[in-house]
C-alpha cells in the first residue's frame, strides 16, 4: 500500500496528532483539578461538572498514542518507558487517583467530599508535573547530568502552568458569575507563568541541543520556526488582553481566551516536533530505525483508517452534546 519509509511518517503523524489532542483535552482538565478549591464547595462541584462529561474519554487520546508508540515504533517504546519508568509509574498513579477521586466525590458522605476533593486536586498536579518532568528528559535526551535533571524539574512546573491556564481558560468559558471572575484571575496570573516559560524553552532547546539549534537556525528553516515565538507573544497578549475585558454582557467572547491556549499548545507542539524530525528518541533512534515491519504496518494502518475517525467523531459529538455553560443539576 505504502513504502516503508511512509509508513513510518504515516503513524510518526498519528501519534503527534494524539499526543497534541491529549495535552490539549486532557490538559484542560488536569488544570481544572489543579485549580479545584477545597474551601468553596459550590464552587468545586460546578468545576467538576465542567469536565464530567468528558474527562474520561479525554484519556483516551493517551491510551491511542502510547498504543501507537508500541506498535509502529517498538524499540522507541522500550527505550522511552525505560528511561522513564519511574515517572510513568506516578502519572499512572496520579491518573487512577483522579479517576476513583472523581467519582467517590459524588457519591461519598458531605462530610467525605472535602477529602476526595482533596485527592482529586494532588491527583492531578502529579499528573502534570510528571507529564512535564518526563518532557524534560525527552528533550535532554535522557541524560544523566545534573543540568538534565534541572531542566526536566523546570519543565515539570512549566507544564503544571500551562495546564492551569488552558483550564482557567476552560472555566472562563464554561462557567458564570464569581466563579468566571475567579477564573479569569487565575488565567490571567498562570497565563503570564506560561509565557515566561515558552520564551524560557524558545531559548534554552536550541542552546542545549545542538541539532536543534542547527535546525532552527539554517536557511530556510528559520523562515518556519522563528517566526513562532512572535506568534505565541502575540497570542498571550490577545488572551490577556481579552481577560481584562471579561466578563461582559451575555458573555460574549468568553471563548477567545479558550481558543487562543489552544493555539498557543498547538504552535509549541509544531516547535518540538519540528526540532526533533525524524528521531523519535532525540539524537538516538529515527522513525525509520525505531520502526515495525512495513507488513505490519500496512496491516495495522487499517485498524487505524476504522478508529482514529471513530474516536475524533465521538469526541466532536460529546462536545457537541454538552456545550454551553455549566448549569447546576436539577431533576424534573
């Protein structure tokens, strides 16, 4: 069906494309649960309710890329979750913590709910940070020097940030009254950290890795990759402009800031995978080299013909279904 070499793009792509659905989905509502205040229970069931409609499929885009990850490029899969097994263990930790945290909060005793809310908020900042530490030594090239460790440690609380002002974003849109107000804040204060840490990584990727700077810097690919930290500045100051004007009368325009994060992952996801093209390990292991047999393959690109569109159609669907603010429940 396709040479071997296309095949490998073919999937490289796919699992890009779900690692930037989940950080993007997912991230919202980790930065959701960061942002969950333990003193205002009015407040933390309306939040909740923002992303209980969706939070669980969200995680399926992570389960779809670490599935892709093992089959098209199983010696990178052994390789990464090798070098990162600690790690995994406690994102997968944090993410089972959040999932019986979410749903033991609704069910418990008044008196118990104070606890799960609890739990749910550590549940998921581990998740974050241990998302962004596990970014850290991806792009240190899972070194075992103290400037790596340090780097992955700032890349931890700069993801934590990010994720809490996608998910400020998200309740600015979703939610109303106070609690909008108080989102807004929160937006705008985790949006400045978020700034600060893209310019951070902008300068610090290509000076600790010389392919990077070799790729950023050589005509004509700085006439692509330059231009994106101008772009990501000029989005953030959208965003913050934005903020200050909200809320307004009907709500209007309470989804920029929302749209404008979404961009902003976008754009610096486009950034590190263009610096790191064709490793899938950086300096270590290419798609080609990582890759499985073109037959397998060709055989497995079927399966993903069939459900890659299933999972986009009902995610579009379930949002389609629950959009507009949160409403507190009622039965009739």
């Amino acid at each position: 069906m396709f040479e071997a070499n296309t095949l490998a793009i073919i999937f490289a792509g796919l699992m890009g494309l779900s690692i930037l659905f989940y950080a993007i989905l997912d991230g919202y509502d980790l930065g959701v649960g960061i942002l969950l205040p333990l003193d205002q229970s009015d407040n933390s069931d309306t939040m909740n309710a923002s992303i209980g409609p969706f939070w669980d499929a969200n995680e399926t885009w992570l389960v779809l890329a670490v599935g892709l990850l093992l089959i098209a490029f199983p010696a990178a899969h052994s390789y990464i979750f090798k070098e990162l097994y600690l790690p995994t263990a406690i994102l997968l930790i944090s993410l089972i913590l959040r999932g019986v945290a979410f749903d033991f909060r609704a069910k418990a005793a008044f008196s118990h709910k104070p606890t799960w809310n609890k739990v749910f908020k550590v549940g998921s900042l581990m998740a974050a940070l241990s998302q962004g530490y596990m970014l850290g030594m991806y792009v240190m090239g899972f070194q075992s020097t103290f400037a790596a460790y340090s780097f992955s440690i700032l890349s931890a609380f700069g993801v934590a940030a990010a994720y809490t002002y996608i998910g400020a974003s998200w309740l600015v849109m979703k939610t109303e009254g106070q609690l909008q107000k108080q989102a807004v804040q929160w937006a705008k204060k985790s949006g400045w950290i978020c700034f600060i840490g893209v310019i951070a990584v902008s300068i610090v990727n290509p000076i600790i890795n010389e392919g990077v700077y070799d790729k950023w810097f050589t005509w004509p690919n700085t006439i692509l990759i330059l231009p994106l930290p101008i772009i990501c500045f000029a989005l953030f100051t959208i965003s913050n402009l934005q903020l200050k004007k909200l809320p307004k009368t009907n709500d209007k325009h309470c989804w920029v800031p929302f749209v404008v994060a979404v961009m902003i992952f976008t754009l610096c996801f486009f950034g590190l995978a263009f610096s790191f093209f064709p490793y899938i390990v950086p300096g270590k292991l290419t798609i080609w080299q990582s890759a499985s047999a073109p037959e397998s393959l060709s055989f497995i690109l079927w399966g993903a013909i069939v459900v890659v569109p299933v999972i986009l159609g009902y995610t579009a669907f379930s949002y389609r279904v629950f959009w507009g603010k949160v409403r507190e429940l009622r039965y009739y």
